[in-house]
C-alpha cells in the first residue's frame, strides 16, 4: 500500500488531534460549565497543529507507538494553545482575531480567558503524566519535566517577556533569534522531543539530530511566520496580519528584505534535512513538515 | 531533646521554604532578568506557608524524607503564589496589597504579573519532575497528576471560575462550599497528599485519613478566614480588608454570624483530628496546623 502524501498525512494528524484533544478536555456539562466550554472553543475546531505534527513526525521517525505520542502531541498542542489565549489579551498583544474566530476574551470576557490558559497549561500536564502502559516512569518524569522547561521562564514565558520588554527596541540578528529560540523555538523543540522520547527513550545521537532538526524548523517557521504576516491579509491568515509592525516589534524583515528571508528559511531547512539523514526513510514525514514550513501560505 | 513547639517549628519551616524555593527560582542575573526579577518578589520573603506546612507535616505523619516532601512543598508554593498573582489582576479581584507589598501588576505592570503566573505554573511542575533518589518514576508520575489535578479546572482554577461567575449573587452553603472545596480547598489536599505520597506511597487507610482532613481543615481555613476579613484591618492582614464583602461575594459571614461561623470551623477542625487520630503521635503537627488555624489572627 502506498504511503498517504504529506496533505493527506497531515489531514489525518489534525483528525487524530481533535478526537484526541475533545477526549482530554473536561465536557461543557461539568462544572465550571462556563470555563469548560471556553477552554473547548480555544482548543477545538482550527490550528495547523503543527506541534502534534512534529510530535508524530518525530515518533515515526524513531518508531515510537502512536498511541503513546499522542499524549505528548496533545500536553504541548494545550501549552501552545494556552499561551496563544493568554497573548491575545488586552495587556499583551490585545488582539481579537485568532484562527479566524474572535480570541477568547472578546468572545468570553478577560477574566475567563486568564483562567482557560491557566488551566490549560495544568491540563497539559494532567494529560502527559497519566500512567501508560508501555512507558517507564522514570522516562515519563522526563518528559513532564522536559515539557515545563520549555514552557516556563527560560522557555516559551521567557521567550513572551522579551519579546514584550523589546518591543519598540531595534534588535540585532543574535537578539531576535535569541527571543525565538524561546518563545517559538522551545516549544517546538519539545514537540519533537517529546515525539523522540514517546519510544522509551532516546541515543545520544539520535536526541542531539532531533534537537538540531527542531531548532532550525523553529527558526525558518518563525522566519516564514514574519514573511507572510508582512504579505498576507488577515482573512487568509486567520489572525491580524502587520500587527508585529504595527506595534514596533523586531521582525526578519526589520533585518532583511523578504528575499533574503525566504533565503534563510531555505538554507535553516536544509540543515534540518541534513541533522535528520541518520534516520533514513524513517524520516519521511520530518521532512515533508520541513519543506512545508517553507513552502507554505498561510 | 524536647521536640520545639509548633511555634519555632512553623519558623524552622518558613525558613527552609525560604532557602528551598531561592534554590528553585532562575537567578535575577538570568534572562530575561525583569522576569526573574518579578518572580522572586512574589514568591520570596513573605507568606505563612500553609501549604508547605501541611506537606511536612503529612510527611511526618507517615514517615517520609523531609528532603522528598521538600520538593513537594516548593511545587504546591509556586502553584500558590502564581493563582494569587493572577488573581490580584485587573480582570480578576484587582488587588494593590498582597503579604504587604505592592501586588505584581503594581510593582511592575500587568503583561509582566501574566508571565510571572504562567512560568511559576511551569516552574512547579518542573520542580516535580526533576528525578529524585529514593522516589520511583511511577509514584513520580503520580504526584505530578495529582498536582496537576488540583491546579486545573477541576481543582484550583475551576473554583477561581466558579467565585467569578457567583460574584453578586447569593450562594447557599451548599454552592459555597463546592466553589472552597475547588478554589483553596484542592491545593490543600494536594500538599497534604503529597506530603504523605513522598514516603513513596500510601495505603489506601492512610490515604484516605489524609484526604479527610485535608477537606476539613481547607474548609475551615477558608470559614476563618471570612471571619478575619470581616473582622480585620489592612494592615494586620497583609492585604485588602474587607473586600469579599465589598465586591458583592457570598461568604460565610453572609450566611451565619461571625459566632457560629467559628463554632462551625472548630467542628471541622475537631472533625479533622479525628481523622488523623490513626497516625498516633507521628501526627502532632497535622494537629498543631489544624489548631493553628482555628486560633490564628491573621
């Protein structure tokens, strides 16, 4: 039987991910009903789900169970989610546009949106630390604590603070990436891990080509990320698109013309191929992730 | 040698929490610096540690390593402080006095107190999850869930919900206690638990003696704490007096006078004796606390 292309592939992983995601997230019937329904409408029905992407992409890669990457893809597809809720609020980045639907708080109220974050991130936990047959303790331990690394204040909030403390400030190359490395790059990182490690655990050599292959896939996303929204209009991204300049903030193309940017994101993405070419066809769907990073529109 | 009284041993504990969670919070010399910076002025150099003591306490009880329930501590701490840094927000209680400083919005602004709140969060679980000899993966995993439980929407957060959308109308008891159980009274269960679950397990006996007076003593922590609101000023309290009643919340001195709202937390408390009274002498600082909080006057 052939193997689905990458779009079919990716279709099924955004399926997969949203049976998955409703099975974890508490049911609107029980209370707080007005919270639960407010955490399902951040979560459910939108995002690329990247993340979880990568996690599977990662778990085949190495030949993890499915079944066992899936409550990885969902603790970090929940952190993200999270922290995309608590971005948007007023005091951050005030925005109200998000997947195309209005953000939680213009949707909900403030006070709801601080809370469905908050305890979104607790359920990201929640879901990665349920005992599971197949997986040593001490692995899992492993990845709880690899997963909050990346999230708190030397991760992804640390990455959100400056990006917030810089605003306005022009930033040299080494400082904007500096800031992505975080407040992307983490994440993104522990997606792929955490994928990696859903085998029971990892070599030293396939953990460090994973770790190289994240990190230049968290760049050239970000640098795409900046491309695009400087290009493309709201409607087609589902978000604002010029916000970032709008407000002041350091982006590639404050440091380089858009073509030289998509020449960056090409040459991030084919050092990724590279740190992943240990691992054979195997890899397959890592790449594929890589060269849609680069080629894609919205 | 006379063991101290509950006195010095509630300051020996304070003391250790100190140093324990200085250990645990990112130097202020570590970017982003402003960030760290905050995180330690909420957490450091203040608090009773309720939570702390409880889990010491429990692990007392049933004969844990103090070294164990150390961590334990610190990770219900940080859950703690984030829930009252994000709670003073704005968009929640909008507070100015917290352990008798500024709050975080004031002191620094309102993005930074998000991320403050968000990363202690992370920086719980991560303190958890750091691999520890003499405690197995599994009952890792365990406590990481129960944690993780006790923070979300179900626990912590859910009852944070649940005080918001009651807000200015009448509660019975009934629905009063269910928000309390949620809003204080999950967290301190799970520092009592995990106090116990440090030994590296629990009988279901124990376990179940632990969790009841846990639910007591929570409840009758909140009851008196009504009680001193109402009856309190500022100053003594270390934040805003008065302004449950103030905001139009249900409290118990909105459903019973300040009289029998005492006699009801000294039958919680007697009520919570009862269910340690199995531990025998190992359990004289679960029984200080319970007392503790009944007398305190602040």
């Amino acid at each position: 039987m052939a193997m689905p292309d990458f779009a079919a592939w990716s279709r099924a992983i955004q399926a997969r991910m949203e049976t998955a995601l409703d099975r974890v997230l508490p049911a609107e019937s029980l209370a707080p009903a007005r919270l639960h329904a407010a955490m399902r409408y951040v979560v459910l029905g939108g995002g690329k789900r990247v993340r979880p992407m990568l996690a599977f992409a990662a778990g085949e890669a190495v030949g993890a169970d499915p079944e066992l990457v899936e409550r990885a893809a969902c603790a970090v597809e929940l952190i993200h989610v999270y922290s995309l809720t608590h971005d948007d609020l007023p005091c951050m980045d005030d925005d109200d546009l998000r997947r195309g639907k209005p953000t939680c708080h213009v949707q909900f109220d403030e006070a709801t949106a601080l809370l469905v974050g908050d305890a979104l991130q607790s359920l990201a936990f929640e879901a990665l630390a349920t005992p599971r047959a197949g997986l040593d303790g001490a692995v899992q331990v492993e990845m709880l604590g690899l997963l909050a690394r990346a999230s708190g204040s030397r991760g992804m909030a640390g990455g959100q603070a400056v990006d917030l403390y810089s605003t306005g400030k022009s930033l040299d190359l080494a400082e904007l990436e500096f800031m992505h490395i975080h407040k992307t790059g983490a994440l993104i990182q522990a997606a792929v891990l955490l994928g990696g490690l859903s085998l029971g655990g990892l070599s030293a050599t396939a953990r460090s080509g994973l770790e190289h292959y994240a990190r230049c896939v968290g760049l050239a996303f970000q640098v795409m990320d900046d491309v695009l929204d400087a290009e493309t209009d709201s409607a087609t991204l589902g978000k604002t698109a010029g916000k970032d300049a709008a407000q002041g903030k350091a982006t590639y193309l404050t440091l380089m013309s858009a073509g030289e940017a998509r020449d960056y994101a090409a040459d991030l993405i084919a050092d990724a191929e590279r740190a992943i070419s240990s691992f054979g066809p195997a890899s397959r769907r890592l790449a594929e992730i890589a060269r849609f990073i680069l080629e894609r529109r919205y």
